[in-house]
C-alpha cells in the first residue's frame, strides 16, 4: 500500500480507469450507510490498473481528529444494522491480521486508517495490492466495506482491536 495525495490520486484513478485488462476496465463502487445509531456514511470507488487496485474514499460523520480502522469485509451483507452480518476480514489465503505496508502478510481486506479532518471528514486516495476488483480468489466485488469506531492496531487478532462497526457497504461492480 502506497499513500499518495489527493491530486496524483484523482489523477492516478482517471489513467486507471482508462485502462484496461483484456479489453475490460475493472472498477467497483460502495456506498457506505451508517450502522444503526451511527452517522457515517459516504462513497468509495475502487479501480484496478494491473496488479494494482486504486482506492477512492470521501467519508463522513466521523469523529473529529481521530483514526477510524477501514477494511472489506468477507460478506456483502449490511443487513444486521450493527454491520456484523458483513463477517470478518476478507481473508481468502487466511493469514493473520496484519498492517498494509509492502512485504506484510497481512488479509487481502486490511486497509489504512481513515484520518478524520476537524469537520469529521476523511478523504483519502491510495493503493493496494493484495485485492483485486476482476474477478477471482482476491475479488472484493459482492463483500462488504467496514469502517470502524477506533483505528486499526494491526496486531490485535483477528481484526485489530478496531472497535464497533460505524458504516457499512456492499462492493459493487461499476
């Protein structure tokens, strides 16, 4: 994973959705919904370039200057109201929990933190390498998109101490 800032990231993105892989771009959206007595919501889009999967998130309603862990989740479910019928981590080569960082062997759905501006607002582009939005074992399409109450440690087992489940989504092909 490689953070990049908003203005390469947006231009990131365009060139990525501009590309293809065999003749088809492969891009994927999610609409965050708040959990039941939460207010975070928001939009986040998902292009693939390669072996590379650009992410795109502009979220809500979260608290003020704080960390807020951010992962896909195994199931594309948000039926429960609290977010927990979305499952735990995607996890498809079953590895522990682990940071993003290049060289980690951390689950195909562990993502950076969202960092909330003053307002409660969180924008953020960046890259991931362990998930792919073609199909396949990697696939996020049809899981669900978690964002957490509290930051991500990505030590603690299995989901890294990241608290209540804030907003959920389901992953869609675009």
């Amino acid at each position: 994973m490689r953070m990049i800032s908003a203005a390469a990231g947006f231009a990131a993105i365009v060139a990525a959705g501009c590309a293809t892989m065999g003749g088809q771009e492969y891009r994927a959206t999610a609409t965050l919904e708040p959990t039941k007595g939460n207010e975070t919501a928001g939009s986040v889009t998902f292009v693939q370039s390669g072996d590379k999967v650009f992410v795109s998130a502009d979220v809500r309603g979260l608290k003020p200057n704080q960390e807020h862990g951010f992962h896909v989740h195994e199931k594309g479910d948000c039926s429960s109201g609290d977010g927990m019928s979305a499952g735990g981590h995607f996890n498809p080569d079953a590895v522990t929990h682990g940071h993003v960082q290049p060289g980690d062997k951390g689950h195909a759905g562990d993502m950076p933190n969202l960092n909330a501006d003053p307002a409660g607002n969180a924008k953020v582009t960046f890259e991931m390498g362990k998930m792919t939005v073609a199909d396949g074992k990697f696939s996020i399409v049809g899981k669900g998109l978690i964002v957490h109450r509290d930051p991500d440690d990505y030590k603690s087992q299995p989901v890294g101490n990241a608290g209540p489940r804030l907003a959920c989504a389901v992953i869609k092909a675009a």
